[in-house]
C-alpha cells in the first residue's frame, strides 16, 4: 500500500478500504508540485524540555515539547524517529505538474495534457450526458453509474465562482477594520509580501529573543483592552471598545487565555484570571450556549491550566462543568448531544434547542473529556464522549469522510451533504488522531478512522490548481466538488505531519502524508503573501485561469496556518517557517492592531 503499479512512491492516488463512501471518486494528482525552490534546512535546532508558547510566539521560541489542542497541554514522548524528520526538500520533476482541474472535471488525467485538452474533453463529456439524460430518464441513474465510472455530473451552470456583492453601500460589521478607516495603523499603501522574505532577518538566538519580546507586549496589549472595555464578558470589541457575551456569557476569552498568560509570564495577570475563575465562573446558565464551544474554550481551558500550574481549583471547575453538560448527551439513543443547549443548575434538565448538530460539534469532546477521566479517576466522562466515535465506527465501518449535518434524534446525515474537513468538520479529524496519541497508540479504532479519512480526503477533495498550489476543496450536495482552500482548513497540515510522525502511517504512504503536508503548508503561507496586505482571507478560490483568489475579505485573526508552521517546523527543523510566521505578525501589527487591542480586518477592492 502507498505504491502504485510501478512501485513508485510518493503517487499515491487511492488508498483500498472496507465499506463505501458515497462520494464520488476522484483522483489526486501524480505528482505534488515542489514549492520549496532554492530552499535549503538548517541544522535543526537543540529542544529543551518544559518551554512553550502558543501560535506564533511559540515558533519564535521552539523549545519545549508538548501535544497542543485547543488549551490543553498533554506531555508526550519528545523523541522523534523516521527519515522523513530529515528528508531534503522536494526536488523540481522533469516537468512542472500543471493539470487543470475545475469544479466539475475528468478525473485521472495524465499531466501532460494541456488546459484546452481538458476543457475539450469536459465539454465531450458533457454533451453525452446531455444525449445520455433524455433516453434514461432517470436522473439518478445516470448520476450513479457516472460516480461508479469516476465521472462527475452537473448541469450546464459554469463553474462556480465566489459570490460578489454589488451593492453601492457596504456595510460592514463595526468591529471589523476597512483600509480605509482613518484611524488604521499605516494606511497609506499597501504591504506587499510577495517574494519580499528579509533574509537578513535575525533568527539567531538574540534575534529571537527580541521577537519573543515584541509577542508578548502584543499580548499584554490585548489583555490590557479586554480588562478595561470587556471584563468578564466571552470577548472584546476592538474597535466599538465594549464587550459582547458570544458565547453565552462564561467569560469565554478569560478561561481560554490562562495558559497563555501563564506561559508568557504575565503572572499579575494571570493571578486576576484566576481569582474571576475561582469566583465568577458559572456554566449553569440560564442562557442559551454552544456545548462545543463551552468544552473546547472553557473545559480545555481549565484542564490546560491545572496541567500548567497543578492548580485543583481549575480542575475542580472543569469538573463542576462537565457534570452540567453531561446530561445532555443522554438525551438521545445514539448519545450524540445537541450543540445549542441551556444548562441550568444541577439536578435539573437542560433546555435543547433543536436537533441539527455538525459533525466538528458532536465529534470534539474526546480529547477534554478523556483528559478530564485520566486526571479524576472517573471514567464516566471518557465513555460518554467515546461512545459517539464507536457509534460512527460500527454504523459506517470503514467509511472514512462524513457529511457534516446529522440528525440526531433520527442518526441520520441530511439529504443534501456536504463533505469537507473544514468549516463544521475539521476538529473531528483533528480529534481521531489525538485521542489515539492521548490512549497511547493502543486504540486501533481511532487510527484507522484518521486514516481512513485522510486516505478519502487525499483522493475526494485534494486538487493542485493551474498555478501548481495543492488545496483541499469540498463537496457540496452530495456531487458537486468546490475549488475552493478555507482558513480554518489549514490545520490539516499539521495534523497530517504530527501522525507521521508518531507513526500513525508508515513507509511510503508516511512519506506522501509528509510530502502533503510540505506543499499545502505553503498554500496556506499564499493564503497570506499573496494578498495586498498580507494577511489571509477566511477561503480563496482557485479559478481555471486566475488560480488564487480572495473568496472572502474578511481576517478574522484566525490561528490555523500558525499552528502547522509550528509543527511543519517542528518537525522540520527549517527556519523557513518561522520567517513566514514572523511576516503574519508584522503584518497584523500593521494592520490589525488598535487602541483597544486587534481588531478583525475588511480589506475592500
């Protein structure tokens, strides 16, 4: 496995297993294009055990160890083995990969073909599904021979291109920063990053030393806005300098920023938080609040902290917490919990509010939930969160994606499904991975779930665009693939690289999960560089001839591209991704930072 029939490696199309996917098949390319030209890697750098900072300040620092989800910090074993730690960067092929994919397409096509090849060949296609249609007279007849056959049917709409707003008065969200505000930082031109890495730039010892400063007064700077405008509130508005209760009023940014103010050493600050947790922290709500939220923010909030700082009073409350939430995954037969619920106090039912849920929102309570078992004996959190991954197991055996809606009063997926491992996915595939480092490795049922997903994402929704960047698009009702990179898909990378590397997958198909994740790495970092102010837009879209574009202009100060530079870098040991995530804090300190801490960032063209 990982080979394909010439035993070449690193080709890896599909990848067999057990059960079906519906999905329609689709291909991977041959080749991943090399985008590392003229690169070369240091020698990596020594690792000292015990030092850690988050996002973008912990790959100015690199040192320390230690498995990161959300806020909870886990020691794992720091040793790393494998050649693909020290593998050379990718070398040019003979010929540059430069397939033409489209939302609607041929799959398996051979990379020598040209742009208008494949168009030619589409519009052939095309046409006999017009021809084919009318004789049949069964529409999802032809659709299912055609996913049976590798094809992929749509109606005779164009490729989809992002929406466009003409209206003549935009109205943007208050607290979302245009470039046209006079009170932005630097303003006046825009801020290319294209090819514009300072290689004189110091990431020397004392060079980082001063970097590592300059984050943490970026920190502080934040911190001091949310103290004065939003205390005690789930988030702060920048811009309007008020509160807003987001998240159902539990002081969502305070529990969430412990353990980053205990690892930047702003003591005084974190003693603040801490006396709020210890005195005003209440789940039991009246409000309406997100189960997934709550757990990932306040939950894994807490335990980070008590793995922090052996504080039991932060493990106490994430207790208090579970106990509320725990109710409400036993309101169903399959034990999937609604994701909009209103804890009230103990002994008393939750109010649920309706019964929709998405898969990131079911499927990310095992990491929390696990670590709260592991750290107070009581088992009882760990089952009711494992249960829903051994009740997908043994209802899709095998199947590796999922549609993103259940129901699940009914445990059943919507008609119309989407496919993706971003938006309304992506921490369920994030979770598979880590609950199987988190049960030492010992749990085969978690691995070949990721793997499996991994395997279909790699032939279902990766494409390489015509300007040779690998993305990972989706699927939308249940057929149509859309070319299109999301923000919040960017942690995929990173994932991809941390199972490698702790042997998740082996031989050849570790080394095209690696080679994966070098090049959409770099995707991610163009996400950034290519646009005018150097900052990325919640998704692009690759169009047949424009190849990246911005599908959304918002920012929204995302971390997702940051955490796969971190274990891109991590694991590398190049200093490549550490210039490209000093270039991203530059840039949101040009352009996002305000009186009142960072504001998210509107760019109009």
């Amino acid at each position: 496995m990982g080979t394909d029939g010439a035993g070449r490696t690193g080709q890896v199309g599909r990848f067999s297993r057990n059960g079906s996917s519906q999905l329609p098949r689709r291909t991977s390319s041959s080749h991943l294009p090399p985008r590392y030209p003229g690169q070369t890697r240091p020698t990596r750098q020594s690792e000292h055990q015990g030092k850690l900072v988050l996002l973008f300040l912990i790959l100015m620092i690199g040192s320390g160890t230690v498995f990161v989800q959300h806020k909870l910090f886990i020691p794992i074993d720091s040793k790393t083995s494998g050649s693909h730690l020290h593998r050379k960067h990718l070398r040019a092929e003979n010929q540059d990969l430069r397939e033409q994919f489209t939302s609607h397409k041929l799959s398996a096509l051979h990379n020598s073909h040209s742009q208008s090849a494949i168009q030619n060949a589409t519009s052939k296609l095309q046409a006999a599904v017009k021809e084919i249609k009318p004789q049949q007279g069964n529409e999802h007849q032809i659709i299912q021979i055609a996913a049976n056959n590798g094809i992929q049917l749509v109606d005779d709409s164009p490729v989809p291109h992002p929406p466009v707003t003409h209206s003549p008065t935009p109205t943007p969200s208050p607290n979302l920063l245009s470039l046209d505000q006079p009170n932005v930082n630097n303003s006046a031109g825009a801020f290319h990053f294209q090819n514009k890495l300072d290689p004189t730039e110091d990431f020397s010892a004392t060079g980082l030393d001063k970097k590592r400063r300059r984050v943490k007064e970026a920190a502080a700077h934040s911190w001091k806005a949310y103290k004065e405008h939003a205390w005690g509130m789930d988030e702060l508005q920048p811009i309007t300098q008020d509160g807003k209760e987001s998240l159902g009023g539990i002081g969502a940014t305070i529990v969430d920023s412990l353990d980053t103010l205990w690892l930047m050493g702003l003591k005084d600050e974190f003693s603040r938080a801490r006396e709020w947790v210890s005195t005003s922290l209440k789940c039991n709500s009246s409000r309406r609040i997100s189960l997934f939220e709550t757990n990932i923010r306040v939950v894994g909030g807490l335990i980070g902290a008590f793995e922090l700082t052996a504080d039991h009073m932060f493990l106490e409350k994430a207790v208090e917490c579970v106990n509320l939430m725990l109710p409400v995954f036993q309101t169903s037969s399959n034990g999937i919990p609604n994701n909009q619920v209103t804890l009230k106090s103990t002994g008393k039912k939750p109010r649920l509010h309706g019964s929709l849920v998405s898969l990131a929102e079911y499927g990310s309570f095992g990491v929390e939930f696990y670590a709260l078992s592991q750290r107070t004996g009581n088992a009882t959190y760990a089952e009711a969160a494992e249960n829903i991954y051994r009740w997908l197991n043994e209802k899709f055996p095998g199947q590796g994606l999922l549609p993103t809606r259940l129901n699940r009063n009914r445990g059943t997926f919507t008609n119309m499904k989407t496919y993706t491992v971003g938006a309304m996915a992506d921490s369920y595939y994030e979770y598979l991975l880590k609950m199987w480092l988190l049960k030492q490795q010992k749990d085969e049922m978690y691995r070949s779930m990721w793997e499996n997903s991994m395997d279909e994402m790699m032939t279902k929704l990766m494409n390489v665009s015509i300007g040779g960047l690998l993305y990972v698009g989706l699927i939308q009702q249940n057929t149509m693939f859309v070319p299109r990179l999301e923000h919040l898909t960017c942690y995929l990378p990173g994932n991809l690289a941390l199972g490698v590397t702790y042997g998740a997958v082996n031989g050849s198909k570790a080394d095209h999960y690696m080679t994966v994740a070098k090049n959409l790495t770099y995707s991610c970092w163009q996400m950034y560089e290519k646009m005018p102010v150097g900052l990325a837009p919640e998704m692009v879209w690759f169009h047949p001839t424009d190849d990246m574009q911005a599908g959304n202009n918002a920012n929204q100060l995302r971390p997702e591209v940051l955490e796969s530079f971190f274990y891109m870098w991590r694991f590398t040991g190049d200093v490549m991704y550490q210039r490209w995530a000093w270039q991203i804090f530059l840039a949101f300190e040009k352009y996002s930072k305000v009186e009142s801490g960072y504001a998210g960032l509107e760019v109009r063209q």
